[in-house]
C-alpha cells in the first residue's frame, strides 16, 4: 500500500501549509484532497510536488506492505 505519510511530514518540516500549495504553487484542492484519502496520484503531479517542495519521492510517499 501506499502512503503518503512522509507528505505529510515534509510540508511540517518545510513550514508549508496545504493553503500555499493551493495558492501560492497552483495545485488543486482536489489534488489535496486525494492525497489525503490516500487515492492515487499521477506521476506528473508527483513531480510538480517535488519541485515545489525540492525534495525527493521519497519525501512524498513510500511503500507499505499489507499486513
């Protein structure tokens, strides 16, 4: 499974709120909303987020195995 805790983890540690991923860098509220229900993302929108936030994929999401 997929989780974008580190998301979460990277905008907190960068002092980046959801507001000014919204209004400052241009990223839908709908792309904000996906992510935090955990619903999957393009690979496009991936990479708009880590130029946004100059961090990695890693910083975005990771791999979770199924319990």
């Amino acid at each position: 499974m997929i989780s974008y805790r580190p998301f979460f983890e990277t905008l907190y540690r960068k002092g980046i709120t959801e507001y000014h991923l919204i209004y400052k860098f241009g990223f839908s509220a709908n792309t904000i909303h996906r992510i935090k229900k955990g619903q999957p993302m393009t690979t496009k929108t991936l990479d708009a987020l880590c130029a946004a936030l100059d961090c990695e994929v890693s910083d975005i999401l990771r791999y979770e195995k199924d319990e």
